[in-house]
C-alpha cells in the first residue's frame, strides 16, 4: 500500500514537470521604447518581455543587447548591455546604450533565459523617444514600419490572428522558412535552428 502511494505521489509530481518547463521555456517577443538621455548619442531603453503565446510578462530573463546598422552591417562598435529588472514591473527591463549616430538601428536581444533565441528589432534613433507602440517583432517604430508587417500577415497570415503557420505558409509555397525571410518572425520555431516547416 505505501509503495503504491509513493509511486502514484512520484507521478504526480512527475507530471508537473513537463507543464512547468512549457511555461518557463515560452519564446520571448519584446516591445521596445528609448528615450535620449542629457548625454549625446546614449538612449534609456526599455524592454517588456512577454511570452509570445501567452502574452504573460516574463520574470527572470536574461538577454543581451547588440545594435547595427543595416544600412551599413558590421561597421560600427556598440558596447553591448545587459538590462536589468525594473522593481516592481514584472517583465520590464532597462538599460543605457551608447550608439555612434542617428538613424534606424537593428536592435538585436539575445536571449539565454528562458531560452536561447534572438529578437531583432528595428527603431529609428533620433532626438525624440523611440516607442513600438504594439507588442511583436520589428512590427512598429518612429518611422512606421507597420506597413511592412502589416503586408507579410496579409500575405500569409489566412485566419488573421497575427501568426503565420506551416499550413498557411505551405500554401503560398514559401516552404521552409529561413529566419531570414520575412514571414519567419512571425513563425514558431520550436527548435531553434532557424528554419520553421522544415
């Protein structure tokens, strides 16, 4: 008798586990605001991270932050930033990053908590505060590239819920799809090659 409740409480707590980790290990999409700061050329950045699923603020991430230039890649030195937590603002992060010059950037977030994945986003730098004003990927900045996301979900996003699936992007025969296509950000890729309907 007590083997057998010892054995159904281990699957129990067994059981748990994989649900657990699903939660934790959700991919993190992040919405991006800067403001210039009395220092030239250095940005206060804020950073709310979600789960792209669920959309729940998420605690506990740890991710660094790259910028470039994709006008010109690989030709400036940005000092990468690890933000922090801000107190009693679950999922919010800040930090300071110190560009070369104005324009549009390519902020790149790597994650290694709560998984290993990358968010770029693209913001245009200039004197008055950088806001995406909806949550996702690269989908809005000063400059208002919405339009550009606003034209891949129409193309391939059929039920219109803001993500693109394998059956949908079967479809339009664009099959696999490399992280850099476009519709890619707005893909699941579960395993984390960077390739999704493989």
């Amino acid at each position: 008798m007590t083997r057998s409740i010892r054995y159904s409480l281990s699957a129990g707590l067994l059981a748990l586990v994989p649900a657990i980790a699903l939660a934790a290990g959700e991919r993190p999409m992040v919405k991006v605001g800067c403001a210039p700061t009395d220092e030239k050329l250095v940005f206060h950045c804020m950073f709310e991270v979600m789960g792209r699923k669920s959309h729940e603020p998420i605690e506990g991430a740890a991710f660094k932050v790259n910028a470039d230039m994709p006008t010109m890649p690989l030709a400036h030195n940005v000092r990468p930033i690890r933000p922090e937590p801000v107190d009693g603002k679950p999922g919010s992060y800040e930090g300071r990053i110190e560009l070369e010059m104005l324009g549009e950037w390519a902020i790149k977030m790597t994650f290694d908590k709560p998984v290993r994945d990358i968010v770029i986003e693209k913001l245009t730098f200039g004197d008055e505060p950088v806001d995406h004003s909806r949550m996702g990927h690269g989908e809005k900045t000063k400059t208002d590239h919405s339009s550009d996301a606003e034209r891949v979900l129409e193309r391939y996003d059929a039920n219109g819920d803001g993500r693109i699936t394998c059956r949908e992007a079967r479809r339009h025969r664009i099959t696999p799809v490399e992280r850099s296509h476009p519709a890619y950000q707005y893909m699941d890729d579960r395993d984390g090659d960077g390739v999704v309907c493989e």
